[in-house]
C-alpha cells in the first residue's frame, strides 16, 4: 500500500478561541476511508477530531484514490 498527504492541499485556519481546522487529501492506493487526527506541519502538531471525509477515485486512473478530510484541532 502507497498513500501520502497531497501538500498542495494542506490548509490549516485558526479561529479566535486558538482551534484549528485542518483540511487535506491523502492519496492512497487502496480503495476505502483512511484519514489522520494527528498531522504535523509548519513546526506544530495539529491532534484532534476528524469531522468530515470523503473518498472517491481520481479521474483517469484504475487504482489511485482521494480522501478528502477535515480536521479540528489544537495545536502544539
């Protein structure tokens, strides 16, 4: 099994009480719903609670998927 964090998509906003919504895409090979609560970037450690995914094959491959996740968080 291959899967990565697609960093192009990493996007990270904080509101005014300090929580952060983290979203990104992790690509994997293997077809079904895979995310990550915890995510390090930018020197902080983003760990919380998986709020919304969804996965669906990318266009014009036979094996290639995308999870598209979002994340609240405190960060470290």
């Amino acid at each position: 099994m291959v899967e990565f964090i697609d960093c192009t998509s990493l996007n990270i906003n904080f509101d005014v009480y300090g929580m952060a919504t983290v979203s990104y895409t992790l690509v994997s090979d293997e077809p079904g719903l895979k995310a990550y609560d915890t995510i390090s970037a930018g020197g902080r450690t983003f760990n919380g609670y998986i709020t919304g995914i969804s996965m669906n094959q990318i266009p014009g491959t036979s094996n290639w998927y995308e999870n598209h996740v979002t994340l609240i968080a405190t960060a470290t």
